[in-house]
C-alpha cells in the first residue's frame, strides 16, 4: 500500500485534492471586501506615489546570479569529470560563457 501512496502520480494527485480542498475552504471563510480606487493602486507606506521616479530593475541582479550559476554548475561538471580531456571543451565553453556576461 505505501509503494502506491508514494507513487509519484498517486501522491501528486492526492496533493492537488487536498490543495483544492483547503483552498475552497479559505475561499468560503475569508472576508469580503469591497472595491474602491485604491485597490489597484501600489502600496507606498502611505505616501503618494511619484510617478518621476521609479526603482532599478533587476538586470543587474539577474546578471550576476547568472553568472555564478553558469560558474558553479561549470566547477561541478569540470570537477567530477576527473580532468578527462573531454572536460576542455566544456571548460571553453564555460570560459565564452563568463566573458560574455561580464561583457553583457
């Protein structure tokens, strides 16, 4: 009876039941709320909100998570290659792949 229960579809579909039940459940008992122009609107601590000025963007953060993931799966694949001569290709192409996100 576990191998079944543990069964990666059986387990999946009896997760998404007990999701949709707590879900609907949620759903009955929370508090009705009404519309009014500010529910759309983002929240600023309060403050008006200056339509001038506006917050970077990720780019920079997505550069650099990028580039220590491309880094540390590259030392995990050339690491556990053992230095076979058919890791160098793989190293080349990790090296091209550095460069150009440190170039962007």
């Amino acid at each position: 009876m576990n191998e079944f229960l543990f069964a990666p579809l059986v387990a999946l579909i009896i997760y998404v039941l007990l999701v949709s039940i707590a879900s609907g459940f949620a759903r009955s008992i929370a508090a009705r709320g009404r519309d009014s122009e500010f529910k759309s609107e983002t929240y600023a601590s309060g403050e008006a909100n200056d339509p001038g000025l506006a917050a970077p963007g990720y780019r920079q953060f997505f550069v650099i998570a990028l580039f220590f993931a491309v880094l540390h799966l590259g030392v995990l694949m050339v690491g556990s290659s053992g230095l076979a001569l058919v890791a160098l290709p793989y190293l080349l192409g990790l090296i091209l792949a550095l460069v150009a996100l440190v170039l962007g």
